[in-house]
C-alpha cells in the first residue's frame, strides 16, 4: 500500500489538515491558526511546520484559496487573503519542506473539496458535478466525466459569477458577484441589514432554524440569499447540464433552508425546467473536504 499523505487546506479563517490512507482511513487530523496578520511568509512557514508535525513524508497537496496557475503552482490572486498575490507557494513550500517542488502538488481550495467529496465524500460514483463551498468567501470545483477540471487554474470560480451588477463590492474587484450576495459573511451582511442578529458565531445556524420555522423574516432573507446562489447555479446547469450540486462550507449547514430560493434562481437561469432534474446535496466531509482532497 502506498504509504498515508498529508493535505492541507488554507482556508480563510483557519487551516485544516490531516493524513489518510491510500484506502481512505483518517489517521490524523487537525486545526491551525494561519496567522494570516503576520503576513504570507509567516503563513508559509506555518503550513510547512504543520507537514513536519503531521509526519512529513515524501509529498505535500495543498489547497489554497484564490486563483491559481497551477502549472507553476503560483497563487496569482487571493479575494479574500488581502497581500496574497503572485505568490510561488510551490517553490516556496518545497524549499521549506526540503521536498521536490514535483511533489509539492498546489490545487485551488475548492477543487481539492470537490476531489475529496468525489473520493470519500457526497460525490461517490457522480460523474459530473460541482461542489461549492459557502465560507468567507464561495468557491466551486468541477468534476466533470469522474475527474477534476480545473482548466489552468481558473474553472469553477462561481463565486465570481457576476449575478447583480449593481451589488456590493468584491474582495475581486467587480460588483455582485455571487459571493458578496451568498457566501456566510454576505448573509450576515444581509441579516444585519434586515435587522437580523448576526454577529455571533452561531447566528447563521439560528437564522436558518428561524427559517425553517416559518418565520417570516428569515425565510424571506434565505430566500433571496438562495436566488441569488441558484442564477449563478442556473448558468452552470444551462451550460454544462451539471445536474449534481455538493454544498460544503460553514454555510451549508442552511441547504435546507436556502432549497426553495436556489430552486427559483436555477429556473430563472436554465432553460426548459431544469430545477427538478437538479440534485442539491449536502458535503458528507464537512470541513475536512479540502484537505482530504488535496492529500
Ligand atoms: C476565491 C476562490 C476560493 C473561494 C473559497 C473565492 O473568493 O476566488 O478561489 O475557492 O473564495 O475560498
């Protein structure tokens, strides 16, 4: 059997981590504080303290958040990792593991999710679907015909579908990308601004029990949060007739929740009554997805 891999997943509040086996078996997991405030040497440095510590061995996957080149394994851009631009994590890792950069593998942080959901997660035995993940930010990886698709470095970006032109500011650049409208920071924004509690950890949860209760307010905010992710969604569907979507992320817990409103904004944006074809499924690896991926 081939010896257990590390993966590790950077994502914006926390790194996740861990070692599997070739068969699947999870031997070791773990949680790290990036320290994103000292600035992107440290946070290197820290993800090549965290290898040595879950054991190192002869290769490191590493999922990380933001645009890549992946040939090069080069981060060009990080939305939501403010500083983290034009960065060489795979020379940069493999100088500090002593690894060869061959084996210093660089993958954005949702597809490794979508590779992890495919192997031992929501996705086994899909062909073709897209599992987005709804944290600080929204992030989508393909799997299309049983394999990844990430095409150089930037396929599946959904949360960057620009569903309202006239919407808040990007971490990107644009206006209305779908994750300044639906990702977990965009629906406290959007809480607070209905008048809605949500500044504590926990309030998206309580916020989509409220819903799920039926009162009014909360549904009516999943609702339109839903929409919005669901265009997005639809022009997924209308283009590559992807019928299976994998929710993963902190915000996922609200799937059910949102259902209703990702259903109206898919039929808005597919053609001939696609929503009812469309599987709208829970992550099963929760926010081990990434790293288990990228191992
Ligand atoms: C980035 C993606 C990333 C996602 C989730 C987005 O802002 O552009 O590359 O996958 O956030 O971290």
């Amino acid at each position: 059997m081939t010896r257990a891999q590390v993966g590790i997943d950077l994502g914006g509040t926390a790194v996740k981590s861990g070692r599997v086996s070739a068969a699947g078996a999870i031997l070791e997991e773990r949680s790290d504080d990036p320290g994103f405030a000292r600035g992107p040497q440290h946070v290197l440095d820290t993800l090549a303290r965290i290898w040595r510590e879950l054991g190192g061995g002869d290769a490191l996957g590493i999922g990380v958040p933001g645009l890549l080149e992946r040939e090069r394994g080069w981060l060009i851009a990080s939305p939501n990792l403010p500083g983290f631009v034009e960065l060489d994590v795979r020379g940069e890792l493999a100088r500090r593991t002593g690894l060869d950069p061959r084996r210093v593998v660089v993958e954005n942080d949702a597809n490794a999710a979508a590779v992890g959901e495919l192997w031992l997660g929501a996705g086994r035995g899909t062909r073709d679907m897209l599992v987005v993940t709804l944290g600080t930010g929204i992030g989508g990886g393909f799997i299309l015909d049983g394999k990844l698709y990430a095409g150089e470095g930037l396929a599946g970006e959904i949360g960057h579908v620009v569903v309202d032109p006239l919407g808040p500011l990007c971490g990107c650049g644009k206006r209305g990308c779908v994750e300044t409208l639906a990702s977990a920071t965009a629906a406290r924004r959007r809480a607070l601004a209905a008048n809605l509690p949500a500044s504590a950890p926990g309030d998206l949860v309580l916020l989509a029990q409220r819903a799920r209760e039926g009162c009014a307010p909360e549904r009516e905010l999943m609702h339109d949060i839903g929409r919005d992710l669901g265009r997005a969604l639809g022009t997924v569907v209308c283009l590559l007739d992807v019928r299976t979507f994998v929710f993963g992320g902190g915000f996922s817990g609200a799937l059910d929740a949102l259902e209703p409103g990702l259903r109206v904004g898919i039929e808005e944006r597919s053609y001939g009554a696609r929503s009812p074809v469309v599987k709208l499924l829970p992550a099963e690896l929760g926010a081990s997805a990434g790293w288990i991926g990228a191992a």
